[in-house]
C-alpha cells in the first residue's frame, strides 16, 4: 500500500439479508400408463448401478479422505478496528434491517478491498492486468509451502525472505512443487489484533515488521512457477522499506500477473510441507481487492 503509488482502491458496499420464506411450490407429476405384462412370463432384474466415465473417477473417496485430516482456518475474523495499511480508512457498519422492526436482520458493511485476511489480485498495482474476476478457480486450490523465517524475525523485525530461505526449504524437502501456494512465516500473525504491535514503529514512526525479498520472489516466480504468495503482516515488503514509501516486492509480485493474500492467521499451525491450500473470494467484476476467505487442510 501507499500514497503515491498507481493502484486502485476497492471501497465496497455489501448487503446481505436473509429472509423468511413465504410459501413453496408443489411439483405434481403424472405417472405413465402401465402395460399389462403375463403373470408367466414377468421376470424381475436388478437394477443397474450406474458407471462412471472412466476419465470422471468420483472424488468422494477423497473427500473422505481429506475429513479425516485437519484443517486450519487461515483467516482473522475482521471488524472495525482492526490492523490494516495506514492510508486506508476504517470499516463501516449500518443496520439497515432488524429482527424487532422488520423481522429479519440485514447490515450494509463499507470497507476498502484490502480488509481483514485479503487478496490483492495483480490488477491492485498494475493497470491491465488480472482483476479478481479474472482469476480461475483452478488456482484457488494449491500444494502449501510454508518457509518459516519466525526466529530470524524475533531477532530482526526488519528480516525478509531470502533465496538462501528457499534453498534451504527445498534442501529439507526437497523442490518447491508447481503452481504452489507459498507463505512466509514469520509469527506476525500473533500480533493480532494490536495494530501497534503489528507495525512495531520505533520513535520516529518508522516501522519495523519482516517482508519478502525481491530476489527470492523472482526465483519462485520463474524458477518454481509458484501460483500465489500469502504472508502474515500487512504489506509484502519490509516495513522499513514501507515507511519509505516504497514497495518494490509487491510490485514485482502482482507485476508477475500472480496474486497475494495479506494478513493470513494461525501459520504457526501449519506444517512446512504436505498441506494443500484453499483460497477463496469474491468475484466482483474488475476487483482490486477483496477479504478473502482462506484455510489449509494438512497432513
């Protein structure tokens, strides 16, 4: 985020109301006439079972598989107040509807796209690139790595991702998979919902929280064809770098046509290697943003 810079801001009305149901229809069918069949030549069969296509396998033994694992839910519940990028105003909520006056409740929420746990399609900082409507589902659903940078930033707030952190994930694991989704680690998420502690700015108002390298963003990028990055602070890049106004790691990400997702939670949850990552949101047509809905299932 920042002053300055050539991108869009998403301020978003939503109202949802849920209401009671007045009345059904009732379907009626009339049977067909029934030929008569011979006592002694009627013969009774079993039912065929259908049979799937070879090249359409039902994935319900999967599923069933996957219940059995658990899941981590990768988002902050968001509200008004919350920690979020200093240029951007806080949330907004009206009842527009009540259960005493009008029988049901509905609420007209105003908040900027990059709300809460977010995603930020490329279209947020690049004119002409991929907006949320442009994002395939197909990429909603991802392997999951995480690279885990926590003790260095206990150490260093200032601390990024670096290509070496990369390597050395991939040494232990061996190579980062296609169209992964990959996220730091860095324990930020911990300092939620303390916007002071998120930002971690020193006397001077600059602030100090852990950020991706450029270096180690292109290796993914062209090395590893990664799908999308996820990360706990609210910017990609260091905060020293953002105190400065600068933001050369977000723009070379979404710059790549990829997408990120700000502000995910419970990371300390999830396993280095393994997991599988569903990241979904809204469809809004030419989106810059969105609060995202994000969770992991994992080994």
């Amino acid at each position: 985020m920042r002053k300055n810079k050539l991108f869009v801001l998403s301020a978003l009305q939503i109202s949802i109301a849920v209401a009671p149901c007045f009345g059904a229809a009732v379907a009626k069918s009339t049977a067909p006439a029934q030929v008569p069949v011979s006592t002694a030549t009627a013969k009774t069969s079993e039912p065929k079972k259908a049979q799937p296509a070879a090249d359409k396998t039902p994935l319900w033994d999967t599923y069933r598989m996957l219940t059995g694992k658990k899941f981590v839910d990768m988002t902050h519940p968001f509200q008004p107040g919350i920690p979020k990028w200093s240029g951007f105003p806080d949330e907004k909520r009206k009842k527009i509807y009540t259960y005493a006056r009008d029988g049901f409740s509905a609420t007209k929420y105003t908040f900027v796209g990059q709300w809460g746990t977010h995603v930020d399609p490329p279209s947020h900082f690049h004119e002409g690139l991929r907006s949320l409507d442009d994002i395939p589902v197909r990429e909603m659903v991802a392997p999951l790595v995480v690279i885990n940078i926590s003790s260095r930033a206990a150490e260093d707030p200032d601390a990024r991702l670096t290509v070496d952190d990369v390597r050395a994930w991939e040494t232990k694991y061996g190579r980062i998979p296609p169209r992964a989704f990959v996220v730091k680690r860095d324990d930020w998420g911990k300092r939620w919902p303390d916007n002071v502690l998120m930002q971690n700015s020193d006397v001077k108002g600059r602030r100090h929280f852990p950020g991706w390298s450029v270096d180690a963003l292109k290796f993914l990028v062209l090395e590893r064809n990664i799908v999308a990055i996820g990360h706990e602070t609210t910017d990609t890049d260091p905060g020293i770098t953002v105190s400065d106004d600068r933001y050369p790691a977000e723009t070379y990400i979404l710059g790549e046509n990829r997408y990120q997702i700000e502000l995910l939670a419970n990371v300390d949850e999830l396993p280095e290697y393994g997991g599988l990552a569903f990241i979904t949101f809204p469809r809004p047509v030419g989106g810059t943003g969105f609060p995202a809905r994000v969770f992991a299932i994992v080994p």
